[in-house]
C-alpha cells in the first residue's frame, strides 16, 4: 500500500515508518517539525535504505494536504500529527484543540474527497478516564482530566460519527498505553523538548547526570508497592501494531488497545532501568502529582485475536534501548 503518515518524523511515527517499509509498503511523510527534527529523515534512510518522501506541511491546512492526495495515489492514512503534551494542554487549551481536532477533521475529509478508505488514529489509554484496570475497548469512557485528553475522546467521536455517515470510510482507532524505548540502534527514540515530564525520559536524563534526581509522585497508591502502575510498551512494538492496524483495516470503527496487558510500577521501572544498564538513579518520594490515577493497563485481547498482534518486547528491552538513546543522542 501507499500510506501517508502525518507526524511521521516523530517518536511513535518514525517507529511505524520502519515497520511499514519493512512490510514493504510505500510511505509518504507529512510533517510541520513542530516536535521533531528533519535530521529523523536521515536516520530513516540509515535504518530501512530508502528515503521516503516527505512533505513539510500543516495537516490544518487543506490546501497543501490536497496537493498531496492529487499528486500521489493514497491507499490509507495513519494518523500521528498533533500536540501531545498534557501540562502544556492546560494552559494552551486552544491551540491543542485547534491542532488536534481541525488536523483530524481536515484529514477525514481530504481522504473521503479522493476516496481513501483506511484511516488509522492516534488515540490514548487516557480516554478511559479513571476506572479500574484492566481497559477494555468496550467499557464506556469517562471524562479525561485535561484538554489533551479531550482532544482524543472527541477525535474518536468524531471520527466514528463520519464512518457512520460514509459506508466507504473505515477507521481504527488505536489507544496506546505508555510508549516508550527506542530502536534498537540507538538513532531513533524519544527527545522531548525541556525537561521531560514522562517517567522514561526523565529517568535516563537522571542517569546521565543531566538532572539531579528523579521525584516519585506518591507512595501511598493501593498498588503493589504504593507507587503509580502503568503499561509501558515497547514502541517497536508499538510500531508493530500499525501495521497490522492498516493491513486489517476494511470497514466501520474498529477500536483496539496497544499494550502489553501487564502493569509495571516505578520503583520496579527503576529498578529495572538501574539493573538492566548498571547505573544509579538517584530519587526521592514526593506528593502525587495532580490528575494521575492509581493504575492504569491494557487488557490487550482483542488485538491479539483480531489483529494478530502483541507486545513481545519486556521491561529489560525498553530500559535497555531507552538508554542506549539517551548516551547516543540527547
Ligand atoms: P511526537 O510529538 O513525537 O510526534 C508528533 C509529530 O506530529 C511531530 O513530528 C510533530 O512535528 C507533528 N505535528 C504536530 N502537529 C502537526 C500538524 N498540525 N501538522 C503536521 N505535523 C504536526 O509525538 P508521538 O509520541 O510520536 O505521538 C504521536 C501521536 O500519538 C500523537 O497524536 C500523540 O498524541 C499520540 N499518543 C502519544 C502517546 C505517547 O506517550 N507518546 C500516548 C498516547 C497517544
Ligand atoms: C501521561 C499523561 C497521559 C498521556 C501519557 C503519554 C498525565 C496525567 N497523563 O500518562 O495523558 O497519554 O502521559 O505517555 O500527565 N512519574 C513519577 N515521576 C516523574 C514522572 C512520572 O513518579 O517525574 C510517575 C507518574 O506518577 C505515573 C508514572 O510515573 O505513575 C508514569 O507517568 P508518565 O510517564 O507521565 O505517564 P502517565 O501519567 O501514565
């Protein structure tokens, strides 16, 4: 297939890009950079030997995204452009909302104007809201605490309501749990703005000495050791689920959890990490941190069985590569 990846220079798209050519598709990139860098581009023709094209292009702006679909024959979409910052959602709620939803809805109307029947999103573990673990794809969704999060429980309405009114459109929606690592040669893998606000790529920070210590929000939840559980997968096999997504993807809204169904706490994720790569990672206990939950994993079935798909990589490989990246890269 010929697929076009919005935000495909990114940490979870250039992941898929990998997959996708491995699987011999044809990919073709649309990115504005806002988080992520060019030189991405690069290291996809180091790993897979082909150059995929690429467009600089705001996926809001219709007119350049029409240009695209006029000059290239597109058999589906995958979805990855948006912001995806939680804390930074709060206080720029407009510009998440404007950024997220106008880009999706854009999208869903250029692919059904030239007839491109598979769109694949971008959605989150985050639109369950707080209930108990494990998520499964049926249970009704709660409100999410941040315009982030809304962002993805409206793009999911939105998206459903436009399959329902166009039998040609097909869409899945995949709710990832906690992406994280890197590839396995240590060129691609996460490299956020700042100082991070995701427990991996603080940690690594901290084992490189680049901040001092890692703060544990909270010790005090019901869970095995009192600190927050979480599904951390892997993201090639993240990358992985992608694909298979697309190949499977023919009709109505088909949703699916990526994750690996276990969860993990962060003293064991530290642990972990600290073991894994024979480092210290200095921490102390703190307060919760506001609008986390308790616990939070995937019950990672339906993929499985429909798609053929599951995690297959454990907590070692993701601090392990995560690593890797880090002393390589940042
Ligand atoms: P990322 O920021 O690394 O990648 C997103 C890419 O989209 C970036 O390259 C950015 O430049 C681009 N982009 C953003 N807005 C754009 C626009 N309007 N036009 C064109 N390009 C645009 O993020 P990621 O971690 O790779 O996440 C990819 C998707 O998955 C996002 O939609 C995110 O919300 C979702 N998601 C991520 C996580 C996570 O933990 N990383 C979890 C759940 C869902
Ligand atoms: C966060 C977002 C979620 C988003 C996901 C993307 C919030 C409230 N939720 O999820 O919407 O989809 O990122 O990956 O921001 N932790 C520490 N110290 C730190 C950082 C984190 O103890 O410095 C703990 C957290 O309390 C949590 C776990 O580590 O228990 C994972 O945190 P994080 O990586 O931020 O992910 P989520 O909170 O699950």
């Amino acid at each position: 297939m010929k697929i076009l990846v919005t935000g495909g220079l990114g940490f979870i798209g250039s992941h898929t890009i990998i997959e996708l050519i491995k699987n011999n598709h044809e990919v073709i990139i649309a990115d504005n950079l806002i988080n992520s860098k060019i030189e991405v581009l690069d290291k996809l023709c180091q790993i897979t030997g082909i150059k995929p094209a690429f467009y600089q292009i705001d996926v809001t702006d219709e007119e350049k995204l029409t240009e695209i679909f006029e000059n290239n024959k597109i058999d589906g979409v995958i979805h990855f452009a948006g912001l995806k910052s939680v804390g930074e959602s709060v206080s720029k709620p407009l510009e998440y909302y404007y950024n997220n939803l106008v880009s999706t809805m854009v999208l869903s109307k250029v692919c059904i104007k030239y007839g491109v029947q598979k769109f694949v999103f971008s959605s989150s573990a985050t639109v369950y809201g707080d209930q108990p673990s494990p998520l499964r794809e049926d249970m009704e969704l709660k409100k999410t605490t941040n315009p982030y999060g809304e962002t993805k429980a409206m793009s999911e309405r939105i998206l459903t309501d436009t399959v329902n009114a166009n039998k040609d459109f097909a869409v899945s929606l995949l709710r990832y749990f906690n992406p994280v690592g890197a590839h396995e040669s240590g060129l691609l893998g996460e490299d956020p703005n700042g100082i991070p606000n995701n427990l991996m790529p603080f940690v690594s920070k901290v084992a490189k000495g680049q901040l001092k210590k890692l703060s544990i929000f909270g010790d005090d939840y019901e869970t095995v050791d009192g600190t927050g559980v979480r599904d951390y997968i892997h993201v090639v096999d993240l990358a992985k689920g992608h694909v298979k997504a697309i190949e499977k993807l023919d009709s109505g809204v088909n949703i699916y959890n990526l994750g690996t169904g276990r969860g993990t706490s962060v003293l064991e994720l530290i642990n972990a990490f600290m073991k894994v790569n024979a480092v210290d990672v200095p921490y102390e206990i703190v307060g919760r941190r506001p609008g986390d939950i308790a616990t939070c994993y995937a019950d990672a079935d339906k993929a499985e069985k429909e798609l053929n798909w599951k995690a297959e990589l454990g907590i070692e490989e993701m601090v392990r590569d995560a690593w890797k990246f880090e002393q390589q890269n940042v």
